[in-house]
C-alpha cells in the first residue's frame, strides 16, 4: 500500500479531535510536516502523530513548498481559503475542513484553483459517513421517498456555546452556529435530495441570549465581552425545482427539541427523519407504517460489533480518491453551494430582504 505524505496546517482543537488520530490509525498517510501560529502546538502535535524527523513550521507559506502529497487545512475559517490555495498551486491534494470557506467568494477561488491545478480538494462534512446517513442516502438513490420536495435541517443545541478557541470571534470564523454547525445540517439535505439549485433564501438571525449570565452551558458560562456572533440563526431557502428547505441551527436556545447534525426529508412516496434514530414513514397496505432499520453493527447478544467511526472512512475515501481514482463523496462544488446559501442566509438577516439568486 503506498504511503502519502502528509503536512497539517492548523494543531488546534479539530485537529487533535478528529483528524490527526483519525490519519494516524488508518496506516495509509505519514505526517511529516506541522504548523500553527503557535509553534508550541506544532512540536505538541508532532511529538504524539509525526514521524521522528517531522518538520514544524509557524508559517504555512513554508509547509507548502515540502515534499508532501496532501495538506490538511485544519484553520479557523478565515484562513480555510488562502491555505488550501497555496497548498493546490504547490501542487498537494487537500482536505479542508468544514465550512469551505468563511464566504462564497473564497469558496469559489478554491474551487477555481482544484480545477486549475488537477489537485483533488474535499471539505470535512463526515456526517455522510454515518450509518444512518449512508443507508438514507442509498434510499433516496433507489427513488423510495419519490420526490424529495420539503425538507429540514437540524443544528439545535439548547445550551452548547464553545467557548474555546476563536469559535465566538466573528472576524475569524464568519459567524456562529449557522456557519460551525448549521454547515453540516444542511450540506447532509442537499446531499440527500441531490439538489444543489438555490433560487432563493429568507433568513433571520439573532443574538438574544449572548449576553446574560448564569448559562447552565455545557462548557461553563460564556464571556458576553467576546461574544461577537449570532446565538441562532434560521433560514428558508427555495430551490430553482421549486423544493422548500428549513434551515435552524443554535447554540443558545430556549427549545427541548434539540438536534445536531440530522435531516428530515419529505417526498412523493415516503418520509424520512433521524429524530430517534432513522426513520422512514410511508403508507403501506393503506395503513401509516414507520420503519426503523437496524444499524448497530452486531446482531447478537454476546457481540457488540464493530462498525468504522466517521472520520476514519473519510480518510478512506480521501486515499482511495488520489491513490485509486475512486470518485470523491464530498465534492467541492457541493460544498461551495452550502457556503453560498449560508452567506445569503446572513445577508438576508442583514438587509431584511430575500436574496436571490441568478
């Protein structure tokens, strides 16, 4: 099995999370080159997943000009853009993380330098790796939901501000849920209805809950001081086929309905949700009828099974696309239309107008 070479631009939290142990236990890639503005979390890195004689760098200019197959962009979302630019033109095959960019236009460059380049780029949305996500997709592939015309997608949290890092700093990340989690939400609807055709999108967006204290959040109260994104955000997005898409998506909000990272699609012939579990309803036999398939890897008592987390098939699939041709499941031109509805999500909340689209 060949080995690619590996540099990873950014030795903070989604790195250390998910990504780097992630490329460490697939066996396929050597990490070989670090490098955050932190130089202390590079040689951090380093020591736990590079190899002996692994290079750190502050600059990511430099990283890119090693002997590397693949660069990881692993950044806060203003510098997704420039990195995996630089990192194309040098001539590596990228993984960007979620969300490709903080905004269209820098989405759209990405795109323009894969295709001036030849250099694979894929966007870290693991979700439609999930169990449930796979057998969906595989159901609206088959024609089972019919046509897929009205559809939700969930990113609720009631109390889960992250409070570390630059998540609530706007100048960096662009904005807040609708862009960290929202992004997953609705990049797994418009991946199940295979519809990528915006016509228009309404949005809202508040910051209501940001400033008061006593939070009862998850990682202990927020400072309103650097609070500078939206708590919640919500849109409603027409499709040039005339489907309808809600979008919500919160860190702060006072609902018992919460949900992360689940869709719920309705068609011609059946429904689907993941609200406990995955669902599908239909009309069987002239009687409403749910189905719940069952996606725990064992099947019997005394076996638990096994079943390959998420980010560990991502990495299968990033390999087998530069090693063996093997089509990409993410592709970029997918992910640019989700930064596009999310930027006209904000901008509608900002004019109190509807955004269209050409």
């Amino acid at each position: 099995m060949k080995i690619l070479k590996a540099g990873i631009v950014g030795c903070g939290g989604i790195a250390n999370s998910k990504h780097l142990s992630a490329i460490k236990k697939s066996g396929r890639f050597e990490i070989v080159a670090f490098c955050d503005l932190l130089g202390e979390r590079a040689v951090t890195a380093k020591r736990e997943y590079g190899t002996e004689d692994a290079r750190v760098y502050t600059d990511y200019l430099e990283l890119v000009k090693e002997d590397l197959d693949v660069v990881y962009v692993l950044t806060p979302n203003n510098a997704h853009a420039p990195v995996t630019i630089a990192a194309l033109r040098a001539g590596k095959h990228v993984m960007c993380e979620k969300p490709m960019a903080k905004t269209y236009a820098e989405a759209k460059a990405m795109v323009e330098a894969a295709r001036e380049t030849g250099k694979i780029l894929t966007i870290g949305y693991q979700n439609r790796y999930r169990g449930d996500s796979q057998y969906l997709k595989r159901a609206c592939e088959n024609g089972d939901l019919g046509e897929i015309y009205y559809a939700k997608a969930h990113a609720i949290r009631r109390r889960a501000v992250p409070t570390w890092g630059v998540f609530l700093d706007a100048e960096k990340q662009g904005g807040g849920p609708l862009i960290d989690i929202g992004t997953h939400a609705l990049d797994l609807t418009l991946w199940m209805m295979d519809n990528y055709e915006p016509a228009s999108v309404t949005g809202a967006v508040f910051r209501k809950l940001a400033d008061q204290k006593d939070t009862g959040n998850a990682w202990g109260d927020w400072d309103p001081e650097v609070f500078t994104v939206e708590d919640s955000a919500f849109g409603f997005i027409r499709m040039k086929n005339g489907a309808a898409i809600q979008l919500e998506a919160s860190w702060a909000l006072n609902s018992l309905e919460v949900d992360e990272a689940k869709t719920s699609l309705c068609g011609t012939k059946a429904g689907a949700d993941m609200k406990d579990g995955l669902r599908i309803n239909r009309v069987q036999y002239g009687r409403q009828c749910v189905e719940k398939p069952a996606l725990a890897a064992g099947g019997v008592d005394f076996f638990a099974g096994t079943e390959e987390k998420a980010e560990d098939v991502e990495q299968r699939v990033f390999y087998d696309a530069i090693v063996n041709g093997k089509p990409l499941v993410v592709k970029p031109e997918q992910a640019l239309v989700v930064t596009q509805i999310l930027e006209a999500v904000y901008e509608s909340a900002k004019t109190g107008k509807t955004v269209y689209f050409d």
